[in-house]
C-alpha cells in the first residue's frame, strides 16, 4: 500500500495527522494506525461520574462534557481512566477524569 494524499479532514478530525493507504490495486483506503496527539493539561480536568444511562455510550458521556458526542476519544486516552473498550471497560459510578475542551482542541490543532 502507498500513501495517498486524497482524502480530506477536517482541522479538527483526531486523523488529520493519520496517514491514508491506498491498496494496491486502488480499491480502497485505509487509515494507517492512529496515534491520539498528546493532551497538555493547562486547565485542571473535571471528574465526570457515570451514571447506568451512559453505559455503553461513550458518545453520551463526550456530548454531555464537551457538547460534541465525537470527543470520547479524549477521555479514553487518559491513563487514570484505563479505559481500552469504551463499550465494556466503563462502569457505574466510575469516576473518569476530563481534559478540559480547550486543551483537547489545542493538542489537535498543535503541528
């Protein structure tokens, strides 16, 4: 597979600085592994409590915290969290610690 430059992401999509693959054959396209971009905390994180309803949503809880349900990925990646499959890892009344919106956005936005 080669890299291939044709695809389009948003500026702040969390693959823009994942590498796209093309077959061979050019039949399709794939994503290279993606790296989550490092989160510098400069404002202090929250702690946000799971309660039964967001069991199995991880969009929930990312749009209930950051009003846009495609930020999970951000709160999985916190090592406190220890959260590998957002669908079986995350418990009632577990506490989750959230990077603040602005530091999430800037790690995305940072070269």
């Amino acid at each position: 597979m080669a890299d291939t430059g044709n695809v389009e992401l948003s500026i702040l999509s969390r693959y823009r600085r994942t590498d796209v693959l093309q077959a061979d054959d050019g039949s399709e396209l794939f994503f290279d592994t993606w790296v989550p971009p490092e989160i510098i905390r400069r404002i202090e994180p929250t702690i946000f409590v799971v309660t039964e309803e967001e069991i199995g949503r991880p969009d929930l809880i990312s749009f209930r915290v950051y009003g846009d349900s495609d930020m999970f990925w951000a709160i999985a990646i916190q090592p406190e969290n220890q959260i590998f499959n957002p669908l079986r890892d995350i418990t009632v009344g577990q506490k989750l610690t959230v990077p603040h919106k602005d530091d999430v956005l800037a790690a995305l936005l940072t070269k």
